[in-house]
C-alpha cells in the first residue's frame, strides 16, 4: 500500500526536502515535486531524491504543443517515472507530449483534469473531468490526475489500468484548505484510486511519520 502513497515535498528548500525524504524513507512509495521546490532547486535535487524513491515530477504543463513536448523530453532527461500536463491544453497538445513521452518508456504522462481546488459544483467538476479524462487517453496518456469521487466513472470508460492519482486526500479532523473535492485514504482505496498524493496532512503534522503510517494503515484497511 505505501507503495500508492505519494508525498508532497511542498517545502521551500532542497535542505528541507533531504531532511523530509530521510525521515519518510521507507515510510512512503513515492516522492512528488512540484513548482515550489523545483523552481527553488532545479533538476539537481530531482537526481539527489530519485537515488531512493521514484519522482512524480508535478508541473502541470499548459502551452502551446511545441513546447510542451519539449519540457515532456527535458523531464525525460532527468529520469522522473511521472510528468503532468494540463488536459486543458486541448487534445493536439496531448497528443504532442504523449509523442515526446514514447522515447521515455519508464516515465508515466497523466494530465491533470480538474484541480481538486476548483470551487465549480461537483457534478460539473465531473463532466469535465470525464471528458478531459478521454480527451487524455485517446490522446494516448497513461493517466489522469482527479480527486477520489470521480474514480469509477472514469475507469469505467477508459479502463482498470487506465492511472488515476488522487490528491485531496484528509483524513480525522484535519483542515481541507483550499481542497474542494476531498475524501479519506479508506475511500480512495475503496474507489480503487491507483496514487494517493498527500502533502500537508504529512508536512504539517507533529510527526510526519506517523502521519504517513496513519495513512497507510487507513488504506490496507480498506484493502481487506
Ligand atoms: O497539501 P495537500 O495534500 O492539499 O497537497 C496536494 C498536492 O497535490 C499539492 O502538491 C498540489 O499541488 C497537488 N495537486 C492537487 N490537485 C491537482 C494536482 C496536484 O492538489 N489536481
């Protein structure tokens, strides 16, 4: 299970990111970095992280497909197992990144269909969602990134082996933020979500390890 569980190392120093990842070893799968940390600290840091856990690489490509694919290829070369893009950017930007992604074939591309952020009613939210969710696997895409409820309905269409990432995730009585769409580990399991991605839940809390074990432990009991 800890293998589905990817945390996110929204932290502001490459310093902070070792000190997290050496506390978290083997307590978390994976390890996801995203604008904040990359734009601090740059590829170098993905090379020191990716000795011990695979990387989500969380950028969220949106631009014209040139450039795209040229970013997809840069991403490639760092040697990250997962990029993103915006399914926004229309099925030729699609299509041009998930060329780009053929010559890395242990890097997954999944786009990114709503933010779990967006404030739009949820039965909105999940007709757009769907829809980008095709969008992205006719273009040829390994995966989407949606929250927990949307699930089903999508590998209902596009297929079990068709990944889903999940962030949104809170569990007890933590904070949802600025998450709109949220839902518990248990749930994401139930709704046979492939990665949960959890960030402040982990970060913020008073022992990030145990954070993560409550986590896990919350998933393999929804596995049974
Ligand atoms: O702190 P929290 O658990 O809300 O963090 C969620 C993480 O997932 C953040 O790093 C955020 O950038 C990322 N994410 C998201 N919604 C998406 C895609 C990525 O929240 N649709």
């Amino acid at each position: 299970m800890k293998n589905r569980l990817m945390v996110a190392l929204d932290v502001p120093t490459a310093k902070d990111a070792l000190m997290l990842r050496d506390q978290l070893g083997t307590h978390v799968g994976w390890l996801k970095v995203g604008l904040r940390l990359f734009v601090a600290e740059g590829p170098r840091l993905i090379r020191q992280l990716s000795e011990q856990h695979p990387i989500f690489l969380d950028l969220k490509f949106h631009d014209i497909p040139n450039t795209v694919a040229q970013a997809v290829a840069s991403a490639g070369d760092h040697g990250v197992n997962m990029i993103n893009v915006h399914a926004a950017g229309g099925p030729e930007m699609l299509k041009a990144a998930a060329k780009a992604a053929t010559a890395f074939p242990s890097m997954q591309l999944i786009a990114v269909t709503v933010l779990t952020s967006d404030p739009m009613p949820k039965e909105e939210a999940q007709g757009l969602v769907l829809e980008r969710a095709m969008m992205a696997h006719d273009a040829g895409l390994k995966g989407i990134v949606c929250s927990v409820h949307e699930v089903e309905a999508i590998k209902a269409i596009c297929g079990q082996d068709f990944i889903t990432v999940t962030p949104g995730i809170r569990w007890g009585d933590q904070e949802l933020q600025d998450q709109k769409r949220v839902a518990t580990p248990e749930y994401a399991i139930k709704q046979k979500a492939d990665y949960l991605v959890v960030g402040r839940p982990i970060l913020a809390a008073a022992n990030p390890v145990h954070a993560a074990d409550e986590a896990v432990a919350m998933m393999h009991k929804a596995s049974r």
